[in-house]
C-alpha cells in the first residue's frame, strides 16, 4: 500500500503502460482518474479498477487539446480535492526524418508528447504546491537519451521530455515537488495485436515479427508494460524520495550497447 491516500492522474491510461499503471497503483492504495480517447476501453479500465477497493474515475480526453487537459485536472479537483500524482503517459509514435516529415505529424507529434506533457504539468503545479508536495512523472523513452533512425520528430519530442523533466525538477525541488521520467525501450503492447493497427493483417505474423526484431536487445526481448509500471511506481511513491531530474532507462539494456 505505497500509495494508501493519494490521488494520482494517469493520462492515456486505456492500454499498454498507462493500463498496467493504473492497476499496479490501485493495487497499491491510489485513488486515480484515467484518461483516453477511447471511451469504452477507458470505462472498463475505470470499472475494473473499482473493484479492487479504490475509487476510480474515467475521463475522455485529448492531451493534444488545452481544453481537455484543463478539464481533467478541473474534475480531478472536483472528485477528490486534491492531486498528489500525475503520470504523463499519453503519447504517440511518430516516423520520419528532418526531410520526409511534414509539418502536420511534426505539430501532432509536438502538441501530445510535448505540449501536453508541459500542459498537465503546469496545470497540477499549482495545487501541488498549495498541499506541499507532490510527484511528476513523464513518460520519455530511451530514444530520449539516444537517437534512432527513421524517427526524427519521436526523437525530438522524447528529448524534448527529458529536459523538460530535468527543468522542472530544478524549479520545484524546494517545493517538495519530485519530477523524474521514466525511459522504457521497446515495449510489447497488447495494441499491436489488433488487426490493422500495422501493416500486419494477422496478429500472430506481427507476435512472430516481434519476437523475431527483439533480437538486437540485449535482454532478447522487449518489454511488458507491467515492468515499466513498477518502475513508474518507484519513482511515484516514497521509496524514490531523494531521486528528482532522473530519467529511469528500462529498456533491457539497449542504451548500454
């Protein structure tokens, strides 16, 4: 029961880490409000949830949008009357170089991974602030302390987040206020698996396909979302309580190599 009386926020909490996050920190005591786009995958997340003694709230929300992002925090207040955690988990994958990426998936990738990010975090500040203390963490990548290929505007969001993390760790240290990132690697995410989200028309092609590209991680395998949940846990709760500015790679090794 880490979390035993806190209220934590989860952006993009309908699948993969965001999901696994959400379980883990219910597991541990949290109250939460979920958010995503997709409604009914988020109103089973928020029921499940409910059943393991926490109070659960479920909102659908852009974090693209300043609107959504306001009103998340807003019914947070309004629910609960406080926030003492917020995961900034929402994100896209986004491919290209500098030459063959266009301005529109250039501003969509930069509104989510970044703005979004920089959004929630200075809407929940304030109030973190007001009750003493409270916890930040972001989602980044390991392509947030490395580059990859044929991922330029990904890449440049997730660097974007590592520094954003390190800046406002600085700026509200001596609020009480811890801000860190975690940085997965490849993470294998039950929505690869539905049919048309790839170019794969058959779910078992794509499991085989990635089993088979894991290979050039050291571990020989990609990540479960339930690993970087606990890593998230650790650095949302107390036992990370001297650990600020710190991006916290999972990622099987790959950035050792």
């Amino acid at each position: 029961m880490k979390l035993k009386g806190k209220v934590a926020i989860i952006t993009g909490a309908t699948s993969g880490i965001g999901r696994a996050t959400a379980r883990l920190f219910a597991d541990e005591g949290a109250d939460l409000v979920v958010t995503g786009r997709r409604v009914e995958l988020g109103k089973a997340v928020a029921e499940e949830i409910g059943q393991k003694g926490v109070r659960c709230v479920f909102i659908q929300a852009d974090h693209s949008h300043a609107d959504d992002c306001s009103r998340v925090v807003e019914r947070t207040l309004a629910e609960f009357g406080r926030v003492d955690i917020l995961f900034n988990n929402a994100g896209i994958v986004t491919s290209g170089t500098a030459e063959t990426t266009s301005e529109e998936v250039w501003h969509e990738t930069m509104a989510l991974n970044v703005t979004g990010v920089w959004r929630m975090s200075k809407l929940v500040l304030p109030h973190m602030k007001k009750q003493g203390g409270g916890v930040i963490v972001n989602n980044g990548s390991d392509w947030s302390v490395v580059a990859g290929r044929d991922a330029f505007p990904y890449v440049a969001s997730k660097g974007a987040v590592a520094l954003m993390t390190k800046a406002m760790a600085l700026d509200f240290a001596r609020e009480n206020i811890r801000v860190n990132a975690v940085c997965p690697g490849d993470t294998f995410v039950d929505r690869w698996l539905e049919k048309g989200y790839f170019e794969y028309s058959d779910p078992v092609s794509l499991e085989q396909a990635i089993k088979d590209a894991s290979d050039y991680i050291p571990m020989g395998r990609f990540g479960k979302p339930e690993e970087i949940a606990r890593a998230v846990l650790f650095l949302a709760s107390d036992d990370s309580s001297f650990v600020t500015g710190h991006l916290l790679l999972v990622d099987g090794g790959n950035t050792a190599q």
